[in-house]
C-alpha cells in the first residue's frame, strides 16, 4: 500500500468519513460542469428535493456541443441550444458561476479552468468528463465521474469513492527535438496498455517530466484515463507556481506564500511507497501516432503497422479488427500513409503552445490540395493570445480554417465531422471507431506538430523533417 | 410498457442472458456521441450500440428475437473503457440489461454502474468465454445470479463470479443509491471543508 505519496497526502485531507460499504466519503474542492454530463444531475437533484450544499466549489462552461463557425445564438441546432439554455437556468437557480458563450473565459472545461486559476496543488477536482484527469498536472487529485456522481457532488460536496493504488511512472533523460509531451504518452499507453492503469492513479515523474511545461503536463495527465488509469499527477514545482502566479483565482499577496508552502509539501516524499514503479527512457522515445482504434495501438512513425499474428495472444484479435477496421495492411509503413482530414485541438492538446509549435511547422507552407484542415483553440483566452502573437494568421495563410473554440472534432457532439471512411491526423485523445463522428471514419492520433505536418504533405509525415532546417 | 428500474436490495436476478465479443469496447459504440445531445436519459434504450446495430443490419445480439427481453450481458475484457459518460450504462438499463458479466470492467463505468443499480461481476478469461459459449448454445435457458454466493447458474452448470467487498455490501444492503448516505453526516463535510487549507485563505495551523 502507498504511503507518502501526493496521492496519499491529499486523499488524507479530503476523507470525511468512512461509509458503511467500506468505501470513503471524499470531499470534493472543485466541481466542474458542463451541458453534456449535467441537466440529468440536476433534474435528479430536484426528483430529491435537494440544494446544491457548496455553489461556489462549482463552476460550469458549454464546450462540448458548441458550433466551432458560428456561435450566434440561439445555435442553429434546436438540441445544443436546448442543452446550453438548460445548463444556463440550472446555474441561475443554484447560484453557480457560468463562463458562458461570449464570456472571455469560456473553453473547454480542462483548458479554460487552469487558465483561470481554479485548478490548484493539493485539490480534488471532479467533474463529469474521463478528461478530467488533465488537473493532476496541478498535483491535484482529480477524476472523471459520472451523472450520479455529478448529482452526488452537488448535493454534498463529496463522493463515496475507493482508494487507488499508486504507480510510479519514472521517465529519465529529455524528449528530442519534434518529440511532445504528446508523443511521450502515446508511448506509455503503447507500454502499459489500456487497461494497465485500471485500479491506479499514476504519478508521473523524473527529469524528462519534470522538463515539461504545465501545458504539456496537462497533455500527459490528460490522457492517464487513455492508459485506465482514472487520474494521473505531476508533483508541484517551481514550474507549477509560475503558471499559477497572477492568474484570476490564484492566491494572492501574503496567501500566495502561505499557499506555496502547503502545496511544496503535498509533494510525494524521497522515501514514498508505490504499490509500483516504472522506468522509461524518455530520451529514445520517436514521434508516435496510433494505428488502430485504442490509444494503446502506437507506433512510432518509424516503425511498420503490426502483424497481429506476432503480437501477444490477448492484443491479437483488437489488432485484427483494427487492421480491418482502419484498412491497414500487417507491415505496411504508417509514414507516407494518406490522410483527408486535419484537425488541431481539445482538451488534450488545444493550448497555445500546442497551436504555437503546430505553426512553427506551418509557416512558409501550404496545406496540401484536397485536405481540409482546421485548427479550434481550446479556450477564448487561447484565441485571443494566439491572435496577439499572429499565430491565426500563419494557420490561414496556409489554408487552415481558424474556428472558435471548443470541444469540435474530437468527439463531433457539433457539426464538426469526418465524412464516409475519412481518414484523420488528429490531436484529439481518442480513435475509437466511430468517435469522429462518422460510423466507419477513421482517426491517427498524434502530436499537433506532427498533424501540422501531415496537413502540409497530404500524408503521415515525420515532423523531424521540418525541424533540420 | 413503464419499465421498473432497479431499485433497494439486489440479491438475485433471473432472466435471459447474451454475449457481446471483444476486448475493450468503448463508451463511444456503446453509445456514440451525437446520441448524448439530450437533457434526458429516456430515449437512450433504443440507442445501444447505435453502429455497430447499423453495420450488423438487425443481426446484432441487441437486435434479435430471441435476446428480447434479456437482461443479462456477458462481455470481455475492459468493456465500457473511454468516456466518463453515465450515458452509457443508461443505455443498457434502458434497453433492460440489469446484471452485466466479464472479464473486466473500465473503473469509471463499474462506478455509473453501480450508481444504477447494476451489478458488474468478474470471472477468469476462461470461465467467461465457457459461459459464452453456454450462454449462445441454449438461448432460451434461464440463468440464475445469486448475490450471496456470487455464482450464476442454469441449473446444470454454476459459474463463481468475483465481486470486490463493498461493492457486494453496496448491493447486499440496498445502499447502492450514494446521495442519502453522504448526506447522512452534514457536520463531517463542514468540518473537513473548515480543514482545508485552500479553502480557508491557506491558514495552516487549522
């Protein structure tokens, strides 16, 4: 069992009490909503005649449903206005703060949150999207739940929840040069497998971590949940207090040093114990993207798509519905492999330096004839700053679309989607079949780097090659 | 037809059972996306596995005859991985699946599961495809879940099921539904809100 770990320290400062099932009342510090995983919450709310007990712990945005070309309202579907106006009046209701669509704030729940502050060391946060795992980055303890729990959280602040078991992921060395964060937890999924991480929250640690900027920590802790993993973490550093300092909720004057003393000492002790540990070379890892229909199936952009006959027994029949599934050919390279649709975004990779190195990548080039291309900043703040340093500019200039922000294309609940069996370079977190909005459209996940360069050449392209110059 | 959801003790369920094949199948084909456009649950049943039913053109396992009115599942491994959402257990219970059995589960979904009402129980990669093949031999047979011994049975054969301990107590007692429970000790959520430094201007001698 862990002892000393963050995980441990904050979980101890968040039980309430010990539930008669033998599960823990966890209290909850953040509660992040949005129009997807919430009206059904507050309609049961209302079945049971109870309050929301802490409306200042919630906080809700609209991402996942807005329209990325025009968010005038009411939004030409019926259904997604339905949904906004509904999560609209049960913030009204309750008291709770809506960064709503004109809002400077609004985006998508995991990028606007950090950037507004909200998301601090030594929190739980909670919120009904899997995605939610992206607020460890902070070391905050945070999961995706769902309606029920959203209901739960509400009306008591808290969550009947089990305690997770720690697995240390230790990744020595630095990434090379066009190798991301996202690249870097592709590969770790590709290790440990989907379900690997079921039963444990994962810390992630060592110098190549440790290297990370916050945004491409968000990137890895964001897809923790991709490994089975319910919510990973990054212990906070001098690197966490900068991003923190200043921003809208973060702590100020004499609290500010008072905060960073508690949030220095949440971090998991020299002598912790994990229930166990794991070491990777961060430094041999090479641009990686996905193949087939788990984020578990990477290769890097080097190697061939896997003969399913070779592989392990229990990987052998999701490779071959895969290979079937994507028409991808046992040995056949990915580089070089043809692609319809770009897309740059989500909350896993929709942050400005995410669009800014895709446009270092762009700049001087032209999107390939044939391919449609877009780019949906995370966030209004991410729009506005990107614009500020003319990154919009260089995505249109090469014939990227520049949409307003929100969830888009990852998961196509708006008009944003692939068509027939499209084949997509996406930033997004998940290939799941069908998860693009099109039943037989196919995904290949990667860096938005390496979308960037797959929109220029018309096919999977490895980006070292724009970088030698 | 109102359909009766589960509610109190869950000690035993009865009834027909089929299969869903395959590893890690996703919140996303359980129920894609463009269904959670809604404010309600209730039209979710007839959404199950929305694509892969289309594909599949009235040959898959929630389209035929014979699976009507089943409310047993057995699956494989990591199934309901992906999406937090509670959509799509929703689906399944509305569709009528009341127990749901397999080699593993994703952790998210377990919980909506149980927030359900709907039992989720493990057995070994081989103990599960034996009881696929059982189950998909004889559609017609009845299967017996019994909660206090964690078995499944069609009289001639019984299959041990693994079940984690609060869980089994959650079922065992009614007390599935968490929300009264939480609520039951208001002053403990007050106090260990008072307890928390970010919450109380970082004091830390609190």
């Amino acid at each position: 069992m862990s002892s000393g770990t963050l995980y441990d320290k904050v979980w101890n400062f968040h039980q309430v009490k010990e539930l008669p099932g033998g599960s823990t009342q966890l209290f909850i510090g953040l509660h992040l909503i949005h129009e997807v995983t919430s009206p059904q919450a507050f309609s049961a709310l209302n079945e049971k005649n109870l309050g929301v007990k802490f409306p200042n712990l919630t906080v809700a945005t609209v991402d996942h449903i807005v329209p990325t070309s025009n968010q005038q309202r009411p939004f030409s579907d019926p259904l997604a206005e339905e949904m906004l106006v509904t999560l609209e009046n049960n913030c009204k209701i309750h008291g709770i703060k809506f960064h709503g669509i004109g809002s400077d704030s609004q985006g998508i729940v995991h990028v606007m949150a950090p950037e507004l502050g909200l998301t601090q060391p030594g929190m739980t946060v909670a919120c009904g999207d899997s995605h939610t795992s992206t607020h460890g980055a902070f070391g905050a303890i945070a999961f995706g739940i769902g309606t029920s729990q959203v209901r739960d959280v509400l009306a008591s602040q808290s969550l009947a929840m089990n305690k997770l078991k720690v697995r240390r992921i230790w990744v020595d060395g630095a990434l090379q040069k066009g190798v991301y964060a996202k690249d870097l937890i592709l590969h770790i999924i590709r290790q440990l497998g989907v379900k690997g991480g079921v039963g444990f929250a994962y810390e992630f640690a060592g110098p190549a971590i440790e290297k990370l900027s916050m945004e491409g920590r968000m990137t890895i802790c964001n897809m923790a949940i991709e490994g089975g993993a319910r919510c990973g973490y990054i212990n906070p550093d001098e690197t966490t207090f900068r991003y923190i300092q200043g921003k809208e909720n973060a702590p100020k004057g004499q609290e500010w040093d008072k905060a960073v003393s508690w949030w220095k000492s949440l971090a998991s002790d020299s002598k912790a114990t994990f229930d166990d540990e794991i070491q990777l070379d961060g430094s041999s890892i090479e641009p990686t993207i996905t193949w087939g229909i788990t984020p578990g199936q990477g290769i890097s952009i080097k190697e061939t798509i896997p003969n399913p006959e070779l592989l392990p027994k229990n990987e052998q029949q999701i490779a071959k519905d895969a290979c079937k599934y994507m028409n991808l050919k046992p040995d056949e390279p990915i580089e070089g492999k043809s692609i319809d649709v770009c897309f740059i975004g989500s909350c896993t990779n929709g942050r400005l330096s995410d669009l800014q190195e895709a446009s270092k990548i762009v700049k001087g080039h032209s999107v390939a004839t044939g391919i449609r291309a877009f780019v949906v900043p995370g966030s209004q703040k991410v729009a506005k700053e990107a614009k500020e340093k003319g990154i919009d500019k260089i995505f249109l200039k090469a014939g990227f679309e520049w949409r307003e922000p929100g969830c888009s294309m990852c998961l196509a609940m708006n008009p944003d989607k692939l068509e027939g069996s499209q084949i997509s370079a996406s930033s997004s977190n998940r290939n799941f079949k069908g998860r693009q909005g099109s039943a037989n459209g196919r995904t290949l996940l990667m860096s938005p780097a390496m979308v960037a360069a797959a929109a220029i050449n018309g096919k999977v392209t490895d980006v070292r090659n724009f970088l030698q110059h | 037809m109102k359909q009766e959801f589960p509610k109190g003790e869950i000690k035993s369920i009865q009834g027909l059972s089929f299969t869903i094949r395959g590893d890690d199948i996703d919140t996303d084909r359980i129920i894609p996306a463009r269904f959670l456009k809604c404010v309600s649950f209730s039209a979710l049943g007839e959404q199950v596995f929305a694509d892969d039913r289309k594909e599949l053109n009235g040959n898959h396992p929630f389209d035929l005859d014979h699976n009507k009115g089943a409310n047993i599942l057995i699956v494989n491994d990591n199934f309901g991985c992906g999406s937090s959402r509670e959509h799509a257990p929703q689906a399944l219970m509305r569709w009528g699946i009341r127990l749901i059995i397999g080699e593993s589960f994703a952790e998210i979904f377990f919980g909506n599961c149980l927030a359900l009402g709907i039992p989720c129980l493990t057995a070994s990669k081989e103990k599960i495809v034996k009881l696929q093949n059982l189950v998909e031999k004889n559609k017609h047979q009845i299967w017996n879940f019994n909660l206090k011994s964690l078995s499944i049975s069609n009289q001639k054969e019984t299959f041990k099921l693994n079940l984690g301990e609060g869980t089994y107590n959650m079922l065992y007692s009614g007390k599935w539904d968490a929300t009264s429970q939480l609520l039951d000790e208001e002053e403990k959520i007050n106090k260990t809100f008072n307890n928390l430094p970010y919450l109380n201007n970082f004091k830390l001698d609190i």
